[in-house]
C-alpha cells in the first residue's frame, strides 16, 4: 500500500493488490477521519497507521458509496461512526449480503467481515464537518452509482471524489449524464487535487485536462452505441470497439481498462434500449 501526505493532516493512500483503489485520512488533534477503506485486505493498515503512527483514533469513516472496494473495511473501525448517502445505507443493507457470501465461499479472509452501513446519512445539499482546523465538506455526486459522494477538505482545496472521477469512468451502476454533470462541477471548484477512486493523485494544473478526457470518453461511448444500435449485430460491434478508438489507454487500472470498457459500451447499450421503451410505453399511455 503507498501512502503520501498531500498536505497539513491530510493523507492519500493506494493499494497495490486492486485496482489502484484510493483511501484518505484527516486528522485533528485527537482524532481522524477516514474516507473509504480499500479492500478490505488493506483496511488494517491504515487503521495502524492512524492508531500507531499517528497516536490518533479513527472516530468517522465517510464512505463516498457502496462498492467493496470502499466501504466492505468498515467493520474494522468498531468504534467509528460511519458516514455516507442515505441511498449508501440502503444498498449496503440489500444488496451487499448477497455478494459478501459469494466472496465468502472464494476467501476465508471475507469471513472476518461484517457489514456495516451508514449510521449518519444525507441524501442532497450538503453535510459539513469540522476535524480540527480542517473543514470538511459532503456533497451528492453521482454517475458512476447513484450514492456517490465527494469530499472537499475546503482549507486546502482538496477534494476526494470516489469513483466519480476514476483514470476510466465506469458507470455500469450509474449514470453517464449525471457522470457528466459531476466531472463538469469539479473543474469549476478551483480544486488544487483531486483524489481519484481509482488512480494517483491529480495535480491542479492537470485537472482541466482530465475532465476534458474523461468527458470525451464519455461522449465517445453515446456516439459508439448509437452507431452499434443502427446496425444488426449490435453487440459485435460494440465489443469490437476498442478503449484506445474512445480515447483511453488499455493499461490504466493495472490493466483493467479493457474489460471495464467492454462493460460500460454493454451496460449503456442495455440502458438505450430500456429508456427506449420506457418512452414509449409513456407515449402509448397518454
């Protein structure tokens, strides 16, 4: 796991087993406030960092949505109250079960773990914090899910987005112009980092940049399933658009980039088709 100090009592944090998946620390001066958990292969080692290196305990842990790999290590924070969207709660109480028993029968480790959902939750505006002389400010973001939510340290103008901002937006459990509406807020918050969900630390004079990119991507993901759709092997011809032809480089994520490109031309595909008829099921009704 790697570990930065991106400024005064605040700290970033990677892992080196998933995806590049991001957690952060702020502290105060007797206690700290987590944003996610990784995996929770690695949740420990932040909550040593912070206990032992640190002399501080963990008394909040915002969770900036539901996904494993952000919020499946918050049992080990027994004595922290967690923090997220209220839709957060929910889908942690009905869908992670489930999947937590499946991941189960893979691993012994997943054994150890017990859901914990968002004790404190919000569902629009803003929920604000103070950790120290550190002001945190909450606030919705969705896309990439719909309990998404970003974390703004106002004093230092660093904001931690969860997977809303990713080297590879991925809204297969989202949406793309909500994904759009948020990438369009950031650049307009005069941010000096962005902490992605997935990815290293974006510095200020790239952050204009990046959201071009990942809004282009984006647009070049509607402009590829319109064109599949005209055709008559559809999925064929998604799957054999490539992530470069959109934009984006195949070894981003350690990788990955490939097979969540495949998936987000499939899931917005299925999703044309839905809202297609869901249209026209209103159209017949009126």
């Amino acid at each position: 796991m790697q570990r930065e100090r991106i400024s005064e009592n605040v700290y970033w944090f990677q892992s080196e087993t998933y995806a590049q998946v991001t957690a952060g620390v702020i502290t105060g001066p007797k206690w700290a406030v987590v944003v996610d958990t990784l995996m929770p292969q690695e949740t420990l080692g932040i909550r040593n960092f912070v206990e032992e290196k640190l002399g501080l305990a963990v008394r909040y842990v915002i969770n900036t949505h539901y996904h494993a790999d952000h919020c499946w290590g918050n049992c080990f924070f027994p004595g922290a109250t967690i923090i997220g969207h209220e839709r957060c709660r929910e889908l942690l109480i009905k869908k992670t079960p489930s999947a937590l028993e499946i991941a189960r029968q893979d691993s012994p480790l997943y054994k150890q773990i017990s859901i914990k959902p968002p004790q404190i939750t919000f569902s629009q505006g803003t929920f604000t914090m103070r950790v120290g002389n550190k002001t945190l400010r909450l606030f919705t973001t969705p896309g990439h899910s719909e309990d998404g939510i970003s974390v703004l340290v106002e004093d230092d103008k660093v904001l931690f987005t969860g997977d809303t901002f990713m080297p590879l937006p991925f809204i297969v459990d989202g949406n793309l112009d909500q994904y759009v509406q948020s990438l369009q807020h950031f650049a307009t918050m005069g941010l000096e980092n962005i902490i992605q969900g997935h990815g290293n630390i974006i510095l200020r004079g790239e952050i204009e940049d990046k959201v071009r990119e990942n809004i282009m991507y984006l647009t070049a993901l509607q402009k590829a399933v319109r064109t599949a759709r005209r055709r008559k092997n559809p999925i064929e011809i998604l799957d054999s658009i490539g992530v470069e032809t959109c934009g984006k480089s195949r070894i981003l994520l350690g990788g990955l980039a490939g097979e969540l490109h495949r998936r987000n031309l499939r899931a917005l595909y299925y999703h044309s088709i839905e809202n297609e008829k869901e249209a026209l099921a209103n159209a017949e009704s009126i």
